[in-house]
C-alpha cells in the first residue's frame, strides 16, 4: 500500500456542505485509473476545514467507492484528543491506513510532535503515515524526529516535502533520511512537481495532488518513474510543467480545484471558504492549460 | 471597553475537559482585580483546541461569572462558516464583544482575510477585534490590510503584536498605524514585554496574557501607562523581566500555565495536548521568579 502512486482526491464543497455526489465520483475515477492507493482528506482534501461527522461521512464514502483500492484517511487536528477519535472514526469506516499531520497553533516542540505520536498510535491498529507538510502545520521535522517517530509502533510511512531537484543531491537526501528509518517504513514524496525526481531518487511513493484529480497523468510519471525509466518520468512531469508553476504561485489546491471544476469534476466554487478559487483569468489559463494538454474528464 | 486592561483568562483542563470551577474562579478574581475587561477564549484561552459545545459553554461562563466587567469571546477558526456559528453562540451568551484572528492552514491571500472579515461582520450585532497574531495564525497583516478591514462594520479595536522596543520608534509605529484608521477604532498593544512602551506610544488598550492570571501586576503597568506615568509602567513592566525572558524562550501559554499551577489557581498539567507544560526545572525556575516577586494566590 506505501508504494506507487497515492492520489488525493479534493473534498468538494457545495453550498458549504460536502457534495456527496462529485466527491465519489472522483473515487470512482481513481479506481477506474488504476492507482494505487487513495488518501481522503489530505490537505488537498480540506481535511482541517471539515468537522468530525463531515469526515467520518467523506471516510465512509471514501472506502466504499474505493473497491479494492486501498484507503488511507487523514486524522490530523489540532487537539490529541480529537485525533485519536478521529483514528477510531477511519478505522471504524474502513481505512487501510490514517496519515497524520502535526498540525499546530501554539507551536510546538519536538518533544511535543513525538508525544503527539505516541499517543495516537498507542490506540491504533492500522499503519499510520507520518505527514511531513510544514507550509500548512508549521512543524520543521529533522532527521532524528523522523526516526524517534519511526520507531513507534504502526508507522509505515513518511511523506516527506520534497526532495532537492538535481537527481544526485536528491538521491544524497533520500538515502540520508532511510538511513535514519527501520526497513519497513517507506518514504513517499510530495510536492508533486518533485515527485518525478523523487520517485528517481529513491522513494517509494508519491502522495500526490494532482493524481486525485487527473490521476492518467500522475501515473505517467509514477509507473515509468518506478519501473527504472527516469528519462519518460521526467517527460511526464516536465509536459505538466506550466501546472508546477501555477501550484508554486497560487498553491496546488486552488489549482487543482480549477482544474476539476473546468473539467465539471466538481461544481464551481468547491473550497471551504475563506479560501478561494482562482481569479477569473488565472483559471482561463488553467483552462488554456488543460485544454492544450488534452486532458479531459 | 477598548481601553485599559483586557485581560485574557487560561482556559483550564484537567482530564481533557474544561476544568469549570478553576475557569469561574480565574474569571472571579479578574473581576476582583478591577480589570477593564476579559477576553475569553484568545490564544491564552486554547479557543483553537476546544470544540464548539465547550467554547459555548466557556463563554457562558465567562459572561455569567463577570459582573458588569464586559467580555470579548474569541470566535477564530479555519472555515467561515464555523466562525459565523460561533459569532451566534458568542452573542447568544452574552458576549459584549468578539476577537477574530484569521487562522489559517492553507496560506490566505490579503482577499481572502479581507473576504473572511467581511462575511463575518455583515452577521453581527456586536463590536469586533481584528486578532493580529501572526506567530500563530501565520498570516501577516499589512496596513493597507487592516485600513481595508477596519472600514468594515462593528470593526472597533485592532490587536496589533507588539511595538518597537524604543519609545520614539514605539510611537512612530502606532501613529502610522492610526493614520490607516477610522477614529472608532481603538489600538491594543499584545506581546506582554511590549506592553509598556506600547501604551506609552499611544495604544488604548493592552490585550494581556500575564493580566489573565496575574491582574494586580498587570494593572500596575497599565494604570501608570495610561495616565501618563510611564516611569512608572517601565518600573512595574521591568520587575516582571525575568518572566518575559520566559515568556520569549518558551511561550507565554505555558509559562503562564505554570503559574497558575504554581498557585494553585488550575490544576496540574492544565494544557490542552499535544501542547504540555514546561519542564520540570523551568517550572522550578518559574515558581522560584514568582515567589520573589510575592505572587500569591
């Protein structure tokens, strides 16, 4: 389940409510592509702008669209305690797996972020994936508090940022963090315009962004990237190079959600306010974007 | 209500519930103390970490246990919506006003701070404070931004960080910032340390986690202040260094926690987690500061 590609699919909102309907059919979609995994409520996923019986509803529909493809369900918050019942609420829906994200408002300690884990996966019986995303949890994690964290029981996987863009120096960073990890725990990269060289590098997985809304193009790079063909991943990843751009001036959810309403995936205006969507002529230029790389619904 | 001493109580735990009797006894002895006013539930109150049943609860506390001194309740969090809800509730327990930070977790815009300050005033009935708390909320006012936000309606008061540590620079700031707002709006200095210069360079208010727990030593510094002694406020303010040198290292929140324990106004091990107290040998540190400065109970 820690390999290949992990897609993460946006939780669309409608009139400020969950859109049932569009939200499992992006589930649908993924499974119909083949990925291979499926992580619900990820930050692309709004995860932190949803209450807890909005995401044990988006879990169940998460898992039961899923099929056979595994689930993993995000459970961060910024209270321990709200945590580990969001842990019971996944594994109660179904889920493969739970992602955590130290997510702060006071900032936090190492000593802190490792308690946090330590207590969360004290109560769980499904692998856990340590979230490393320090633009939305303002949590810096360094080597030693992966492998403190690593060590706990039911981490099987670190999502890590990203990686440096040169091949060898992210290869350099890869190997340095494994050598801080027990065998069993895969790293996955995120970022996605990092994932082709990533993938490259070492890791095993991509959680990514865009693989849960255009996941044809995600496996583009993923497949090739982790059957040894870096040249045709590179390709892949460098065709989808004015949408990397794009994700660094305005962020990859709002991006990602243009994307899926240009494409009538999901209804316009689909973020939790106060976010939102593009201005009108940066989502022509998605448009402009998706239209030219003939991507399609 | 925009001058003086805002005082901002602990919201107590003891075994992951708000600790009533504790959070009624703080409320009591600010109003004993003569503050100006309280602000319950502000970062000092953990708002972020407490559900919307126990933030209603706490603020029906707060009204019912404060006499005629009013109380501003703090109705941040991540999604609009969830905002407007706790406006209501606020209100609905009496609040005589509100506090709104813009916490983020995906990075907001200028217009999407704006936006979330606009859709939440347009609901209101009473006054509003603009929450400027950048090291937690994670996004940075301008002072186009807040000129922008304080021509919105009910904007009465503006919580700015902290000011330049000299008086002339300190004075400076503050009349810049004036000249972005209506006359209506009053200033309030946070960041305890700054507390003292800030009043003397012109703010009308000082938005104090020290005055939550400790309110005779805060009003030793505002009265002076704001009656034109600042020889004085400088004197009181500097016999608590020792503290805001904690204060800086390790946050206020949990220095301040640990006087209250110390005291034995709060229980032990009163924070919400993953956030946890101070060390044992910081928390020796911080009784020994607290008994030379004859801080009882």
């Amino acid at each position: 389940m820690f390999t290949g590609l992990s897609a993460f699919p946006l939780t669309p909102l409608r009139d400020d409510a969950v859109d049932e309907a569009a939200y499992v059919g992006l589930i649908e979609r993924l499974v119909a592509a083949g990925v291979d995994s499926i992580t619900a409520l990820g930050s692309t996923g709004s995860y932190m702008y949803l209450d807890r019986a909005e995401r044990r509803r988006v879990a169940e529909l998460a898992v039961r669209s899923a099929g056979d493809v595994p689930v993993m369900v995000g459970i961060g918050a910024l209270r321990t305690s709200l945590v580990q019942r969001l842990a019971d609420d996944a594994q109660e829906a179904g889920a493969s797996a739970v992602l955590l994200a130290p997510v702060s408002y006071q900032k936090l300690t190492d000593d802190e972020v490792f308690g946090l884990f330590e207590d969360v996966t004290a109560g769980l019986s499904v692998p856990l994936v340590v979230y490393d995303n320090p633009g939305t949890t303002h949590v810096t994690f360094t080597d030693e508090l992966y492998a403190r964290i690593a060590a706990l029981p039911h981490v099987a996987s670190i999502k890590i940022p990203g990686v440096p863009p040169v091949p060898d120096a992210a290869a350099e960073r890869v190997q340095s963090i494994r050598a801080h990890l027990p065998d069993t725990v895969s790293i996955g990269v995120s970022g996605d315009p990092f994932a082709a060289v990533g993938l490259g590098a070492g890791c095993d997985v991509w959680y990514s962004v865009i693989g849960g809304t255009l996941p044809d193009e995600a496996l583009a790079i993923s497949r090739p990237a982790l059957s040894g063909d870096r040249e045709a991943a590179r390709a892949a990843s460098l065709r989808l190079d004015r949408l990397w751009r794009l994700f660094r001036e305005f962020g990859s959810l709002r991006v990602t959600a243009a994307i899926a309403e240009h494409l009538g995936l999901v209804a316009p205006d689909s973020l939790p306010r106060p976010v939102r969507g593009l201005d009108p002529s940066t989502r022509a230029e998605v448009a402009r974007i998706a239209d030219a790389l003939h991507i399609a619904r």
